[in-house]
C-alpha cells in the first residue's frame, strides 16, 4: 500500500492546452460524433466514486476519493453497438477496451481527485478511470 499516489509515465507530462481549447469526443460505429467543450462536460451530472487503486506495478491506493461522469452518461447518445472502445488520449496514448468493461457504472470520466482539480501528473484535467482494471 502506499500513501502517495506514484507518477508512471512512459513520457514528458501532457499539459492541458486550456479551456477553450479543450474537448472530449465519442464517435460511434457509424461515425456519428458528439463532443463536449469542457464546461459542457464539467456540466454534467457528477458522480462520487471511492475506490481501491491497485496497479500492474505492485503499488496499491486504498479509498481514492474521485468525482466524474459515468461513461455511461456519455454513451447516451451514441451508439456503442460494437465490442470495444478506443480512446484517443490527449498525449498520444490509446488504450482499447470491451464496452463490457467501461458500461454497467464501471468507468468515468474524472476530474476531480480528493475533492481537487486532477493534476496533470495524473491525467489530468480529466482521465479514464476503470478502477476494476
């Protein structure tokens, strides 16, 4: 277990360009898009979520403290009739996931950790959280 919450990354920090320039997109299998500014998304109805970090690494985070909104909230609109999400992370990463991980109240999109901003050290302004994985 561990008391700080540990940096990993493969490299520089990604910073956030800003407000205004700022945005979160889903497209679905047949390309339809729809996309938030991030006071549109920030908007939303938030969620609480306390959970256990435990990381491939061997560290472990008991009771991290996050707000965000659900995955689920932002598939509303879009159909997820396919197997997986792809998402395209700001800084080039580009994790794939089963929709069967990331619908159901299993992922969010957060941007609040311990009741402040996420930092972009880590992931923020805003990151996929998927504490069962």
């Amino acid at each position: 277990m561990t008391i700080d919450f540990p940096v990993l990354t493969a490299g520089p920090t990604p910073r956030f360009p800003g407000e205004k320039d700022w945005r979160f997109a889903l497209t679905d299998a047949d390309g339809f898009e729809r996309a938030w500014t991030w006071q549109d998304l920030t908007s939303l109805r938030r969620e609480n979520i306390t959970v256990d970090i435990h990381c491939v690494t061997k560290w472990s985070k008991l009771d991290t403290r996050w707000s965000g909104v659900s995955v689920d909230t932002l598939l509303a609109d879009v159909s997820a009739r396919g197997s997986h999400a792809f998402f395209h992370c700001y800084g080039g990463y580009t994790p794939n996931l089963p929709l069967e991980d990331v619908t159901g109240g299993k992922a969010w999109i957060a941007f609040i950790y311990d009741r402040e901003p996420l930092e972009p050290e880590q992931g923020g302004p805003a990151r996929l959280l998927v504490p069962h994985l």
